[in-house]
C-alpha cells in the first residue's frame, strides 16, 4: 500500500513540473507584457491626454510641471515658464499637473482651471488668478466667489462652468492628477521634470539650464538629419 501511494505521489510531481515547463513560455510572457505595461504606465504617469498644454503640442521639449494654483511658488515661477516659452516658441511646451496641496482652496481653483481648459481658456484663466492670488487663496482659505469672478472676467462661462466644477469628467481627471501625483512621489510645488527627467537640483537658473541643453541637444540632431 506504501508503494502504491508513493508511485501515485511520485507521478503527481511528475506531472506538475511538465504542466509548469509546457507552461513557463506563456507564463513568462505574461510577465514580459505585464512589465512592459508598468513600464507605459510609469512613463504616462508624467502627461496624459487631459493635461494642460502651453505651447506647440509636438515640441520635441516637454516641461512638465507638478503646479499648485495656491501656490506662491508656482506663482513665483510662472513669468519664467512664459519667458521660456515665448524664447522657443516652437520647441518647447509645458505641461501642467494639478497638484492639490494646499486643500480645499487648491481643488476649487484645480475645478475651475480645468472647466476653463475645456472651454479653451485655460491661459487667461490661469495668469488671472495667479495675478490675483491673495484673493482667493489667502492664509489656505477659499473664497470661491472671488475665484469664479476672476475666472469670469478672464473668459469663462460661469453658467456653464458652474454646471462641470462636480461633473464626472472632472471629477476623474482631479482623480487621476491626484494619483499620478503619488505615482511620481511628488512632494512640493512647483516640481518640474525636462524631457522626462526631474530637475534636481531645482530651481530658476537650473530650470533655464536644463532647458537649453535639450533644446540644444534636439537643434543639433535636427541639423545633422
């Protein structure tokens, strides 16, 4: 009887590692894609279709910016990114990231930026309210009416704004924001990454640097071709 079961055992292990070696191909593959999809995933996670773009959606230089609208430091940078831009007008483009950092008065503007950018008025929208920061976002609190009262005067629609700031649309693009956020372990506003690489050390004159170098960079290759 002991033998008996020790062949049953015996051929059950055998039969296991042939069902695991015919296998293992198909297993590895799934592995492979499911690797390659973290890979699309983590390389997404810095721009997505919805994000805000200024400047030429095909600039071979991306700046992607993590930017808070509450933010005295996105603030502070935002003439720089415009100088930027305007010095390389068909080179470089920046991309902004909704960062809610500082609350309640953070997500409120984030709303209102992004209904502004689906009724094609994102930059009005954006310079008006950072023009007009301590108004709406003085020591954290919200004045919402101060923030859609700016955003009017720049251009938007209040009605029909004031109908999408909880719509489901926007609802999921602050959700994804809000994810990649932590998906990229970003921790204060502003942060910016160049062409995929995160600007460390950080600040004004590094910004400018880095800059230049990929626009140097994608000049020369554009020569040589």
């Amino acid at each position: 009887m002991y033998k008996k079961a020790t062949f049953i055992l015996v051929g059950a292990l055998m039969l296991t590692a042939l069902i695991v070696i015919v296998a293992r191909p198909s297993l590895l593959g799934m592995g492979a894609e499911a690797a390659s999809q973290d890979g699309a995933q983590a390389e997404n996670s810095l721009v997505r279709s919805h994000s805000p773009v200024l400047g030429p959606e095909e600039a071979p230089v991306t700046i992607v910016e993590f930017f808070d609208p509450a933010c005295e430091a996105c603030r502070a940078f935002y003439p720089l990114t415009k100088r930027i831009l305007e010095a390389y007008p068909e080179k470089v483009r920046l991309v902004v990231r909704y960062t809610p950092f500082h609350g309640d008065v953070s997500e409120t503007a984030i709303r209102v930026l992004e209904v502004a950018r689906r009724q094609d008025v994102f930059q009005p929208v954006l310079e008006a309210l950072l023009a007009r920061q301590s108004q709406w976002a003085a020591h954290g609190s919200v004045d919402e009416e101060a923030i859609m009262e700016i955003a009017s005067e720049a251009g938007l629609d209040r009605t029909v704004a004031e109908e999408q700031l909880n719509s489901p649309e926007v609802q999921a693009v602050f959700d994804q924001d809000k994810a990649d956020v932590e998906a990229n372990q970003i921790s204060k506003t502003p942060t910016f990454f160049v062409n995929g690489e995160l600007l460390d050390p950080f600040g004004m004159q590094e910004l400018v640097d880095a800059v230049n170098r990929e626009v140097a960079e994608v000049s020369g290759e554009e020569d040589a071709s």
